[in-house]
C-alpha cells in the first residue's frame, strides 16, 4: 500500500532548537484555558449542573460502585421497575459518581473540567500536524464556543476525549494514506462502554474507508485498501460489541434518533438551535462562509459531503453543535492547510509571526506541563473553596423535595420529566425521567398529555391507573393548576420553583 507523508507547516516539528524544561505549548496552554473556562462555569456561573440528568447518572455510577454490576433493569422507576434498560454509559457513569462520593459535586466540576480541557488540547495538537499555529488556535478557540453551549457535568464530556481521539486518529490515517492504527481500538473499546456516540465513530470511519478506497489508484490498491480498512472496521466492531449489554448500543442509536420521534421533539437538547438567541454555530457558518469566499479554499467532493452531513445535524440538533466543532476542524485541516502552504508567497518558509508561534508547537517541557497541572488543580481547589457548587433549584427541588420529607409524604410520585433524576439521586422511585430509551414514546406521549392537560381525562386517569400519591412539578406545569381545582389532593408545598400536591387522606380518596 502506498504510504505518503502529508507535509506539514515549517518549523512546526522540525528545525527548531531543543526546548527548555519550562517552556509550554499551544497544546499545553488550549487545554489548560479550556480546563480553566469549565471550572469557572461550573463554580462561578454555575451551569454545569444545570441538567436532571446529571444527577441520575451519578446515581446509576453509585447503584454500579455498590453492586459492582452494570443494571440490566430498571431500578430506579416505580413506574416501570425492572424493565429491560441498557445503561449504555456504565463507564462515565462511574467517573461522575467515584468523583462525587470522593470531592462531592466540586469533584464532578472538576472531572468534567479535565475532560474538557483534555478534549481542546487533543484537537490543537492534531490541527498543528496541518495548519499554521494561528490558523489552529482559531479552529481551537472557535470548537471551544460550540462545546460551550452544552457543557455539562454528563457522559458526552467524559467520553469526550475519546470521540477527538478516535477522529484524529482516523482523519490522521487518511491523511498517511494508510488504514488506522490499531491502538485506536482500545480507545472504541472504552468509548463504547462510556458514551452511545461511539456509533457516530464507526459510521465516520466508515466513511473514511470508502474515502481511501476510491481514492486508491488501480484495482490492486483500491483492494488493498478496502482489505485494510475493512479489516479494522470489523475490529472496531468487535471492541464495540464487548460491553455489559454486548451489541446493544448500536441499537440504541437506531432507537433514538429514528424510532422515538415524539421523545426527540420534545427534549430541548435535541430541538433545532434558536438563532433569535445567541449561537456559537452562527459564527462558525459566517466564519466559514467569509473563508471560503475571500480565500478561494475547496475540498474534495467526500470530504465536502461528510462536513455538510455534519452542518444538517448541527442545523436540526442544539447537542450535535458540539459535533461539528470538534470534527469540523479534522476534516477540512488537510486539504484546507495544504491550499495555505501553496499561496504562501514565501512556500516552505512560515510567516514572521507563524515562525514566532511555531516555537510552542511542539510539545511542552516537563516543568511547563507540572506548573499547568498545579494552576488547574490550584484554581480548581480555590473556586471549589471561594464559590462551592450551588445545585440548581431548575434541576433539583431541594425545598420541596425536605419538605415532602417532614411532612411524611410517600407512596408512587407523579412527577416533572426534569426532575426524575434529582428525586433517583434523593432515593426516590421516580415516574419519569431523562432516560428515553427506557420509557419510549408511547410512555412519554401519556406523561405529556397528563402534565400538559392535553385532554380533560388524561390527568385523572393516569393518577389511577398508577396509584399516584403525591405529585412534584414546576409552578407553570398546567397540571398543577388542575391538581389545586381536583377534588381530593390539597397542595402541601409551593416555592418559586416547585409545587407538591397530595392525595388529601382527609376526604378518604387516598388509593
């Protein structure tokens, strides 16, 4: 097979004196500023923990470290309990949870902070391999932005690492004309016991392979290729396949995305982005637009057709934003780095100020990367200290939920799809929660049309059919409204945020 060493820019690997100890590098400092962006959102905005279903994962790593097993049923719901689940996610799950039980939700902060900045410094050092340092400090900062906007203490940032990892090394390989190495397989191996995007990983090096192939010259070549590829395909496999539930997260891909339709129009993360607020991903389609038209770059016709498939997802799902900013950058760094490098006007030599920021390409000294880890781990400790995580009273109704305690509240809870996973985490079986997969549509369309009042008999008949006792939901829920008017249940709690009604044993309807 022919191996073809893909030119990368002056002086970025070669020609530059030893390094000292302490000087850093671009990679060293994106990732350590990434890291510093998460904390800071995490302690001092306090948006981290903004979604339930952080706290439901974290609960599920706890049921894992307790039982040392993955659940195959449902533990958690009273509404379905031992239904068959697959906790596709076991892996983060138990990152999030022993960094819980070991720092408490500040350990969570910083978990997801590490990963993070572990994610930005794998994609600068991949983009240095092919673009100037300005040029990848760019694709970088602007990734940054659209990772941003769902930045969360959940499994897609843990298992973050994993997805750059895994598309450098497969965009790497197509640019060494050659097929990927195999010590990418064990990173598939632990993505897909960490994150259900590890299908996302195969179909795009799949798509990579027919890439090669049709780019082999002659049959021999392009059969060597297809052979190749091929080969590491089914090994990626493989390794996907060796998780608790076995081939099941393919499955589980297929189910959301194309299956539950009624689910994925109703969770927010999945709507389409609302350009009427701001959105990183308006900048990078203007950003993109004004490249392209004031520099003339092309890219090869696959490669434009897998960038556009990632704008479509980016267009119709606010959680694949963050999708195109990480990948977007690998697959246009080649064949856009290789255009710069040809109109240079000084080809082979790097610009005065290129040459100057090439000095931190390479990677950074041991003393620079001991003095990042002791800033981060420094802030992390201080912020932790100076601004302690504060839960977010839209994810997690501690009010309420001590005083459904005291008043001796319990029984089945009918309650907000939001806030299953805080009540799991509180040890309460819950109705519902963020886990789709598990409740599907026909489940999640009976819950909508009771809380919503889509008709005047859904409400009542769903707290029969379930013999629910008590009920938790947001002030504006139009259930609630119902639940003051309905005989037999009396409000018992009400803050700004939450209201909890009860059966009123008083009148003798308790089921």
């Amino acid at each position: 097979m022919e191996h073809l060493e893909v030119p990368v820019p002056a002086g970025v690997h070669a020609g530059l004196p030893s390094r000292p100890a302490w000087l850093p590098s671009w990679t060293l400092l994106t990732g350590a500023y990434a890291s510093l962006f998460a904390l800071y959102q995490g302690h001092v905005n306090q948006k981290l923990l903004l979604d339930g279903d952080t706290f439901s994962h974290v609960a599920t790593g706890q049921w894992i470290l307790r039982h040392l097993a993955v659940p195959l049923q449902d533990p958690f719901s009273h509404s379905m309990p031992g239904a068959p689940w697959t906790a596709q996610e076991w892996l983060s799950q138990v990152v999030l949870a022993a960094a819980h039980d070991a720092a408490g939700w500040d350990g969570v902060i910083a978990v997801t902070a590490l990963c993070f900045g572990t994610s930005i410094a794998l994609l600068t050092r991949a983009l240095l391999r092919n673009v100037e340092p300005l040029r990848a400090l760019l694709f970088s900062f602007v990734a940054l932005l659209m990772v941003a906007g769902h930045l969360l203490a959940r499994p897609h940032i843990v298992a973050m690492p994993l997805l750059v990892a895994w598309m450098v090394g497969i965009f790497h390989a197509r640019d060494l004309r050659r097929a990927p190495s195999p010590w990418l397989l064990p990173v598939m191996w632990v993505w897909a016991n960490a994150h259900g995007g590890f299908t996302l990983g195969i179909a795009v090096a799949a798509f990579l392979a027919v890439e090669a192939v049709l780019e082999a010259p002659g049959a021999r070549g392009r059969r060597q290729v297809a052979l190749s590829w091929g080969a590491f395909l089914l090994a990626a496999v493989g390794c996907a396949s060796l998780t608790p539930n076995g081939p099941a997260g393919f499955l589980f891909t297929w189910q959301v995305l194309a299956e539950d339709a009624y689910a994925l129009d109703r969770v927010a993360e999945w709507a389409s982005p609302n350009f009427h607020q701001y959105q990183a991903l308006e900048l990078w389609l203007l950003g993109g637009l004004a490249l392209v038209l004031h520099q003339g770059l092309r890219l090869p016709a696959l490669r434009l057709v897998l960038l556009l498939g990632f704008v479509h997802l980016a267009l119709k799902h606010l959680r694949s934003i963050e999708l195109l900013g990480l990948i977007s950058p690998l697959i246009v760094a080649g064949p856009f780095g290789a255009q710069w490098r040809q109109a240079s006007p000084t080809p082979g030599r790097p610009a005065r100020a290129d040459a100057l920021l090439a000095r931190l390409a390479q990677p950074a000294g041991i003393w620079a990367a001991a003095v990042a880890a002791v800033v981060v781990a420094g802030a992390s400790a201080a912020l932790a200290r100076a601004r302690p995580v504060q839960l977010p009273l839209s994810a997690a109704p501690v009010g309420a939920l001590k005083a459904v305690k005291e008043a001796g509240i319990a029984g089945p809870v009918f309650n907000s799809y939001a806030w299953g996973g805080f009540l799991i985490y509180s040890g309460i079986p819950d109705f519902i929660d963020g886990r789709s997969d598990l409740f599907r549509d026909q489940f999640i369309r009976q819950y909508a049309d009771a809380a919503d009042l889509a008709t005047s008999d859904a409400l009542p008949s769903l707290l029969e059919k379930y013999a629910i006792s008590w009920t938790i939901f947001p002030v504006g829920q139009p259930a609630v409204a119902a639940l003051d008017r309905m005989p037999g249940w009396r409000r018992v709690y009400a803050d700004s945020t939450a209201v909890v009604h009860a059966r009123d044993e008083r009148q003798g309807n308790q089921p």
